[in-house]
C-alpha cells in the first residue's frame, strides 16, 4: 500500500499528465484528420470547377 501522501500525490500528478498528453495527442490526429477531409473535399469540388473553366475560356478553332 501507499503509505506516503507524497508518493500517491507524485503517482497522480503523473498519471493526470499522461492523460492530459493522450487528450492533446487524439485532439491532434482528430485535426488532422479534418484537415484531411477538407482538402480531400476540396479538391473534389475543385477539380470539375477546373473544367468547366477551361471549356468556358478555350479559343475556338476553325
């Protein structure tokens, strides 16, 4: 058992730091993920907005 308050006062301020790094670090590969997503999307929408701009802008050839 933990007989000494500083022993369990250490264990639990090291215990509450490694969980607050693990919220920090899935709060990290959440945000990457979105911005994942939003490029991903991004370039979906980007790419037909292309074409259409071309074929609006070509020069006609006889």
């Amino acid at each position: 058992m933990l007989s000494d308050t500083a022993t369990l006062s250490f264990t639990l301020t090291y215990a509450g730091t490694l969980a607050v790094a693990l919220l920090m670090f899935i709060g990290q590969l959440t945000a990457f993920g979105i911005l994942l997503a939003l490029v991903g999307t991004a370039r979906l929408v980007a790419y037909p907005l292309k074409t259409a701009a071309r074929s609006f802008t070509k020069p006609d050839h006889p």
